[in-house]
C-alpha cells in the first residue's frame, strides 16, 4: 500500500512540493509547497487537494508516470 508520495520541482523563480497522502486505497491528500524564489525574503504558500484515484496503485502496479497523471489530471482542474 502506498504510504506517501513526494515530488519537488525547483524552476528559476520557484520552488514547488508535492505530498500526497492516501486516506485509503482511493482517496488521499495532495498538499503543494510553492516558495517564491524571487524575492528575498522567499515566501511560500501551501494549499491542500483531496483527491480521488481512478486506478488506485498497488506495490506490484505502481507506475511513477500514470500515477503522477491521474494527479495532475484532478489537481488541475481545481486551480
């Protein structure tokens, strides 16, 4: 069972984290971290998504790529 997954992406004026967390097989938490490189004191913002997996993964199904898809597919629309 997936237990947390986490993604940090560093760009040339910020910095963003991803962490989701499963409530259960299907429904879990995506927090995303951004900081603002750009300025000196480099402030960050955080916001919260509930999600709902289509294809929940498994330990021997796992795949990093289709998982990240269904992800940003539901976190998108929600911005």
């Amino acid at each position: 069972q997936l237990h947390e997954f986490t993604g940090y992406f560093m760009g040339a004026g910020s910095h963003t984290e991803y962490i989701y967390t499963p409530k259960n097989q299907t429904i879990g938490i995506l927090k995303e971290t951004t900081i603002n490189t750009m300025e000196d004191e480099m402030p960050s913002t955080t916001k919260s998504y509930t999600i709902k997996l289509e294809s929940p993964p498994t330990f021997e199904s796992f795949d990093y790529k289709i998982f990240l898809d269904e992800l940003f597919r539901q976190f998108g629309d929600k911005q």
